[in-house]
C-alpha cells in the first residue's frame, strides 16, 4: 500500500468516527427536543406554543456567529436549520400553506424558513392561504410581498386589512430564472414560452434579445408554465420558472439565470396566529389610515425621525373609504415591545384614523 492510500485510509477513519459523533449528538439533541415537548403539554391552562421563530432566529444567527469554518457560515445555518425543522417534527408535525402549486419560488422560501421535515400545504391563492391559517387547518402560511425589480404585492397587503393573521417572520430568495424545455425541443424553433406575469417582466430584456418574436403566455404560476412546458414539447413550447419546477416536471434548465436583475430577490412573509416575542433583531409591521387634512404624512413620519427609528419600506394602498383616502404599510426596525417603537405607535394611535399592528418578527436570518 503506497503512502497515499495509508494517508487516505486514516483520514476517511477519522471521517467515520466523527460522522458517528454528529450522529450521536443530532439522536441527543432530538431526545432533548421530545423533552421539550413533553414539558410543553404540560403547562395548565393553555395551548402548547412548539414553533417560536424568535428562537430559531436566535439559535441560526448563534450558529453563524460562532461558526469556527472552513465551512461558510449560511452553509452550516442551512444544515442547522435541518436539524431544527426534524427536532420540531417529533415535537409536532408543521403543516405549512402556502401559493402554490408545487414547484414555485414560494414553497421553496417556504422549505428555507421551515426546512424540509415540514407537511408543505399548496393553495391556489393568497387569499386561500390566509383563510387555511385563520381556520387553524394550518400552523402558518407563506405568502410574497414584495420583488426587488417588480415591487409590491398589492393582494397581500390588502389580506392584512381584514384578517386578524399577525407576521411571524420573513423570508429573502434570491430569485434565479432559468430557460426550461423537454428533450427533443429545438430551442431555435421555439413555439411559445410560458411563466408567470412577474417572471417574464423580470426577464423581459433577455427574452426581447433572445425571443423577440416568440408568443409570451403568462399563467397562474411558474410550476403551471412548467407543467405546460412538459406536456406540450412536442409543440416546441417552453418555460421560465425555477429550479424546484424543472425538477418536478423532468425539464432541464437549458439556459440558466436569465433574470435580468443579478441580484433579483423577492421577499416573502409567514402569518400565523400568535404574537412573536423578540429575538434581538426585528422589524415591525403596522397599517395606518391617516386623516384627510394636509400635513397628514408629516404627522405620521415624524415621530419615526424623532425616537430614531429606522423605516424600512413605507406603501400607500386606496383605503377604499372615500375619494382619494389611503392606507399606509409600514416597516421598520424593531419589536413592538421596544419603548421607543410603543412611544411612536401611541402618537400615531392618537393621531390617525386607525392603527393596526401587523406583527413584529425576526429579520431574516438565512
């Protein structure tokens, strides 16, 4: 046996015995989670509270902070965080609704935030999201709120108007479009393309350069361009959609990350049901309807400058209530449970129409 292979057979020995440490650790740290839940159900009085995303964004951003390498830090949070979804599983099985149908860019933020142990809960619309959450049928939801090239999600923002749902915690993708088609498609005889709305506004200079010519049908989702894609490539049709749609429908990514934007990122929201306590670095939501008088903006921003709280995005909606009223969204950093965000949300209280706190959650971790 050369040197090599002796050098080799020890460190592959020593991959093994660490390997069976890792398993003996992650079998220890789920025994401690079934503990937890055990001391959960026993608290009198009240429900069981088992997924507390304050806690997972500490424990993540622990994770990277401490992370020794040479493995990236975000790299070794995402292997965490598939510990923690397996551990929550044993605790209580999640199920997670969100726009579907399978496939699109919003069940994959939701398996980033959640993790894969999770029972993922298709809908067909946002509006059906909130509902399945509102009715208990499922823990949280995942709905998008906003594009980095294409902006706001104005049927989001408007749910929050009427449902009692609060923000429990945010998600950022990096959105990567990529060219699908079947075997056998002659990508120089392209019939027509099909993706989301959104999806071939993102990519509209790649494709005026590429496929000027070339029929755009916008669908209900990027999985649906798919699945069309997939069952009319004797048509020579093809989409633009994601990774998870091309893996769901056999189709390959012939041409890949053909967004125009490089760094394209749309930003996602859970919803659920209860209040999410801090976790050392949060934002918060809020809705308010200002008064029709001049000045009404000022009145609202000030205090933000005043208590020096930093605004984060800031939306205006037709409130609906009356020629030329509006509703204003608003982020920005910190718990609500911080004085200074109390302070302001109390002079806002006092001075708008209505005021309706959307939730305060974890800026995204991962």
């Amino acid at each position: 046996m050369s040197d090599q292979e002796q050098q080799l057979g020890k460190l592959r020995q020593e991959i093994d015995r660490i390997d069976q440490q890792i398993l003996q650790l992650v079998s220890d740290r789920a025994r401690c989670a079934q503990q937890v839940a055990e001391v959960k159900q026993t608290a009198p009085d009240q429900g069981a509270v088992f997924y507390r995303p304050e806690r997972e964004a500490q424990v993540l951003r622990r994770i990277m902070d401490t992370n020794p390498g040479p493995l990236d830090g975000e790299e070794v949070a995402k292997v965490f965080r598939q510990i923690m979804s397996a551990c929550l599983a044993l605790e209580q099985p999640m199920h997670i609704a969100f726009l579907g149908p399978e496939g699109t860019f919003t069940q994959a933020a939701a398996l980033k935030h959640f993790g894969h142990s999770v029972i993922s809960v298709p809908l067909h619309s946002i509006d059906e999201v909130f509902r399945e959450v509102e009715s208990g049928a499922a823990h949280y939801g995942v709905v998008p709120i906003e594009n980095s090239t294409e902006g706001m999600v104005h049927h989001t923002l408007d749910m929050f108007r009427e449902s009692t749902l609060t923000i429990c915690g945010e998600v950022e993708l990096r959105i990567h479009q990529h060219l699908l088609a079947a075997d056998g498609v002659d990508l120089d005889n392209v019939s027509r393309i099909y993706s989301h709305q959104q999806s071939l506004a993102q990519c509209r200079r790649w494709l005026d350069a590429r496929y000027p010519g070339v029929e755009r049908v916008a669908v209900s989702s990027n999985a649906e361009a798919a699945r069309r894609a997939a069952a009319e490539k004797d048509e020579q049709a093809v989409a633009i959609a994601g990774d998870m749609a091309a893996e769901l429908y056999n189709l390959k990514a012939v041409v890949e990350n053909i967004e125009d934007q490089p760094d394209n990122t749309t930003r996602f929201l859970v919803v659920g049901n209860q209040l999410t306590g801090p976790s050392g670095r949060d934002k918060t939501s809020m809705l308010v309807a200002a008064r029709n008088k001049p000045g009404a903006l000022y009145h609202l921003l000030e205090p933000f400058h005043r208590f020096g709280i930093s605004l984060t995005r800031i939306e205006t909606r037709p409130s609906g209530m009356g020629t030329w009223g509006y509703i204003f969204y608003i982020d920005c950093e910190g718990h609500y449970s911080d004085a200074p965000i109390q302070k302001v949300m109390k002079e806002i209280g006092d001075e708008a129409q209505e005021l309706k706190l959307l939730g305060s959650y974890p800026q995204a971790v991962l």
